[in-house]
C-alpha cells in the first residue's frame, strides 16, 4: 500500500482534485464526494500506464502540502500482481 496526499479546492464548478504528490492524477467534481471518487480514479489509471510504461511510481511525500487546497487528505494506492495465466486441471479438455 503506498499512501498520497490529495488536496481539494472548491471552485465554481464543484471541486478541484490533485495528488500532490503525484501530479499526474489530477481531476475535478460536482461534490466533494465524487471528486474523491474520481480522483481515485485518476490515480489507478495512472498508476497502472506508469507501470505499464516501466515507469518507477512518484514517492509519496508525507511533508507536502498546498497552502490553496481547502482540504487535504491521504489516499491509498493498493497493487496487486497477476499473471493472468488460467491453469486448468491436468487431463481436463476446455471446452
């Protein structure tokens, strides 16, 4: 589990969503609610074409902050690793 800090900033619109310490994820929404919700999900999209580009993830920086953030808070990537090979019982025909 690595742990990002996100910042929320009200604007007209809804709210303004970033990992600050991961500034790729950036994203916006009608609420508070469904910033975090989109913002997690900026993070996962990230994330997984990072990796997928053998790019390293940021490290995450416990001391960042942004003084225009109206709230700040932490957000958990959890990763999880598969070889996406279906192994099928000896002798068993797929059908």
């Amino acid at each position: 589990m690595i742990q990002y800090k996100a910042g929320y900033k009200y604007v007209d619109s809804g709210v303004h969503a970033q990992l600050l310490d991961f500034p790729a994820a950036i994203t916006c929404g009608s609420d508070l609610e469904d910033a975090r919700r989109q913002l997690t999900l900026a993070l996962l999209d990230v994330a997984e074409t990072s990796l997928e580009l053998g790019q390293s993830l940021p490290k995450p920086n416990p001391l960042v902050s942004d003084p225009e953030m109206d709230l700040e808070e932490p957000v958990y990537l959890h990763l999880s690793v598969s070889t996406e090979v279906e192994e099928k019982p000896v002798g068993q025909v797929a059908s």
